[in-house]
C-alpha cells in the first residue's frame, strides 16, 4: 500500500487547513485510514481516523475543530482542521491499516508539515 499526503502549509491562527491521502496498490485489505501528527520535541499522537464504514475517533484535543473524511471510490481520506491553533504544529502523517488495534502493520505516508502562527 503507498500513500500520498498533500496539503499542509503555513495558516495563521484561527484559520483552516485541509489535508489530503490517497491510496493506491493492495488497497482492498484496508479498512482504517487516519493521521498521526508529530509537534516538534514530542511524540508522534493520534489525531483521527476513519473507518470504511464511516466509523471514526478523534483525539480529545481536536475534537470540535478537526472532520475526518473518506472517499472510498477515490480512496482517500482527508482532514480538515478549524480554528487551528499554535498546538496544532507539526508534521502529519497519514496512516492506513487493515484494522485498528493490536499488533496489525501500519502503512504510512510521507509527513507533511503545517506550522500555526500566532
């Protein structure tokens, strides 16, 4: 499975952002695809993420501000983010897996960044 992120940039606080995954090869087996987000000196976090069903989960600090989505026919997943704030930096990565939990593999794209200027 390859995956490839687009979006990300430089917004000023308050603003929005739209993030973009698309993937290709050995599709099928997936089912969960979502973001993780890296903010810099820290560890890689959940922010969100989708099941094929439409099921999803967001972490506490995004929730109200922050939709997943999913277009299975384009196999893509994307994320949108409001009222972003200065804590919302980092490099994001986009996630896909066959199930979510245990030990099952992740496939991951290429991060991109999104820096919030206060």
């Amino acid at each position: 499975v390859q995956l490839q992120a687009s979006g990300g940039g430089l917004v000023q606080a308050g603003g929005s952002l739209r993030l973009s995954c698309a993937a290709s090869g050995g599709i099928f087996s997936i089912d969960v695809m979502g973001w993780y987000r890296q903010p810099p000196g820290k560890q890689r976090e959940l922010v969100a993420f989708i099941t094929s069903s439409g099921s999803t989960k967001y972490a506490d600090s995004v929730k109200g501000r922050f939709t997943i989505s999913r277009d299975n026919a384009k196999n893509t997943v994307y994320l949108q983010g409001n009222s972003l704030k200065s804590e919302d930096t980092g490099v994001y990565y986009c996630y896909a897996r066959q199930v979510e939990g245990g030990t099952v593999p992740y496939y991951w794209g290429q991060g991109t960044q999104v820096t919030v200027s206060s």
